[in-house]
C-alpha cells in the first residue's frame, strides 16, 4: 500500500481535473482559503468538506482517503 499525505493526493486530483486553486475551490462549495491551507498540509479537512469534495468528484469519503497516510 502506497500512502500517501492528503494534501498531496487533493492537489493531484484537482491537477488532474485541470482545475485551479480557484475554480476548485467555488466548485467544491469552500473558500480558496481553505483550500488552499488543505493542499499546503497546513490544516485537516472537517467531514462536511470533505463531503463536498467527494460529491464534486462523484466518489466517496473512503474513496477520496484510500492510501492516505493517517
């Protein structure tokens, strides 16, 4: 099992979406602030955003965690 840290795979899936801190962060429904800060390692994701990651993203909770390193 590959772990890897959150912030790393949040920022590989939205480069792979071709998305922008930006437009990410208005089509996740957060701040670019908080975004930001997830994708820095500055700070962990509560569940309600990381809710609205995986509905953007059409995945589940465990889906968006697998081979993250906790």
């Amino acid at each position: 099992m590959n772990n890897i840290r959150f912030s790393d795979k949040l920022s590989q899936l939205r480069k792979k979406h071709n998305l922008s801190v930006t437009s990410a962060a208005k089509s996740y429904g957060i701040s670019f602030k908080m975004l930001y800060l997830l994708e820095g390692g500055k700070c962990s994701p509560r569940i309600n955003t990381l809710k609205k990651i995986c509905r953007y993203y059409d995945v589940s909770v465990s889906e968006l965690l697998k081979d993250v390193a906790l």
